[in-house]
C-alpha cells in the first residue's frame, strides 16, 4: 500500500467515551463501558465507499459529508446508548427525531443566520453584495470558532475532545510504522492534516469565496435557498482541497496553507490520558483486522 493510499484510507471520530475508526471497507467503535471495560463495535461499510463513486472527484467529497453526518450520528448514539444503559437508550423515531432536529439547528445556526445577516447588510445600510457575502463570511467562521471554542468548557466535551486527540495520535503512529502501544501513541502530534475540524474550517471560508461570486441575490428567499442548495458543491470542493494537501504533507507551500487548519485544531483535541489512548488503539487494531478479515473472505 502506497503512502497516499494509506493517507486516504484511515480516518476517524471521537465519541462519548470512545473512538470509532473507518477504513475502506469496515469500521470500528470501541467505547469505554462504565464499569471500565472496553467495549467494540464493528461493522461492514456500504458499498459506495468502494464504488467507482468513491473516486470520481469533487463527488466523492459528498461521501466524506455522509460520513460525518450518517456514521457519525451513528456511532455518537451507540456510545452513548452504552453510557446510559438499556433503560435510557435512545433509538427509533426518538432517534431519528433528535437527529432531524439536530440537523435543522446546525444549518440553521451556521448557514441560513449568517446569510440573513448578510442579506440586511445589503439591503438596509446599501452594502455591496460581494461585501455583505463577505460579512456573511466572517460571521460564519466566528461562528464556527466562537461554537467550538464555548462547548470545549463542557466537562463531557472536553473528554470527547480528548478521545479525538487520542484518534489523531494513534492514526498518526500507524502512518509513521510505529508499533501501536499507548506509550508510543502518546508521543505523536494530536493534530492531522485531514481532520474534520480541517474540512469544517475549509468548508467556511471556500463558502465566502463560492458565495461572493455569485453576486447580488433578488430576495432573501433566494439567498437562503441558495445556500442550502450550494453546501453539497462546497463540501466537494472542501473536501479536494483536504485529499490534496494531505498527499503533499512535503511541500513548505502546503505547510503554510494547512497551519490555521492545524491551529483549530488546538480547540478541538485534548492531550489524551493513557486510558484513552487504550480505547483508540482498540478501536484501529478491530478495524484492522475487521479489514483483513474480509480481504481473505473475498480471496
């Protein structure tokens, strides 16, 4: 397997109490259950991330935002069924419902209001339409910063965010052929180049870039149609921006471009504890052999 290949392949998520990890065809949650065992997850992938799909450019990227929102809801509500027990377990329409209003809050909070900011800019104090897409812009990343900045003082959040660092040091070990220990993990770097916080970061600003070029929009109706209908292309665009500057980790030009990707990501991990990093480890070794296994079922 080639270095690229590799960077393409592995990836992951924090989670409550846990940490999955997706490879190309499985993935794997393991979770710390609350009497302290560790407690994995594993499961096949659907067939469109092995699909010719999956390599065509720009469309792919649609793939990376299904994972976050699909498997990632998926694998948040497992760890914390684990947490809470059968009594309190959260699944069917209460589930789906959560999820929905879940999603409408996100888009609403961080595309449709500063969008309607933006429009009144125009509108009422007679901006330009590419300075009102530009302020529209920046409040959207203060957003985004702001957002991630505030729940990083919730106490259960601080330990998601530190099972992400633990996510980010174990897959930065296996990329660097060092033997997958909790000692060994916890000397690596908790930040990597193809971190979700990365493609969110990416996502905000190449949608003031998107958004300016499009001009003036006739009524705010349209404004907020259009962005709605615009977050597939740019989650596309984000996302081969994110492949191409993690396959050229080499160049000086990359570094610098990469570094306020990197610098967030300060916000969104935690230096891991060694308890951690364990569960992290877990969950890529499952992953692992949940992989190779089926390479020899299909040979």
């Amino acid at each position: 397997m080639s270095n690229e290949d590799k960077l393409i392949t592995y990836g992951g998520q924090a989670v409550i109490e846990g940490v999955m990890m997706r490879g190309r065809s499985s993935l794997a949650i393991a979770m710390r259950e609350p009497g302290g065992d560790i407690k994995i997850h594993t499961q096949k992938l659907g067939g469109i991330y092995k699909s010719n799909l999956s390599r065509v450019p720009f469309l792919r990227g649609l793939i990376l935002l299904w994972d976050a929102l699909g498997l990632g809801m998926t694998a948040l509500t497992l760890s914390a069924n684990t947490q809470t027990g059968e009594e309190d377990k959260l699944e069917g329409p209460a589930l789906y419902l959560t999820m929905g209003i879940s999603l409408v809050i996100g888009l609403g909070f961080f595309f449709l209001l500063p969008a309607g900011v933006g429009y009144l800019t125009e509108h009422f104090l007679h901006f330009q339409s590419w300075v009102s897409n530009l302020i529209e812009g920046i409040i959207r990343l203060l957003l985004l910063i702001g957002y991630i900045w505030a729940v990083g003082f919730m106490p259960d959040i601080r330990r998601v965010f530190g099972y992400h660092g633990a996510e980010h040091k174990t897959i930065n070990a296996y990329e660097a052929g060092v033997e997958l220990t909790p000692e060994n993990v916890a000397l690596q770097s908790r930040q990597h180049a193809r971190c979700g916080t990365a493609f969110l970061l990416t996502l905000a600003l190449i949608s003031v870039l998107v958004f300016t070029l499009m001009g003036p929009m006739p009524s705010i109706w349209w404004r907020l149609i259009s962005r709605l209908l615009l977050i597939p292309v740019i989650a596309g665009i984000s996302y081969e921006y994110i492949r191409w500057t993690a396959a050229h980790m080499n160049s000086k030009l990359v570094c610098t471009l990469i570094k306020p990707n990197l610098a967030l990501q300060n916000l969104t991990t935690r230096e891991p504890d060694m308890q951690m990093l364990e569960v992290a480890i877990a969950a890529f070794k499952s992953m692992k052999k949940e992989e190779e296994g089926l390479i020899l079922l299909s040979d």
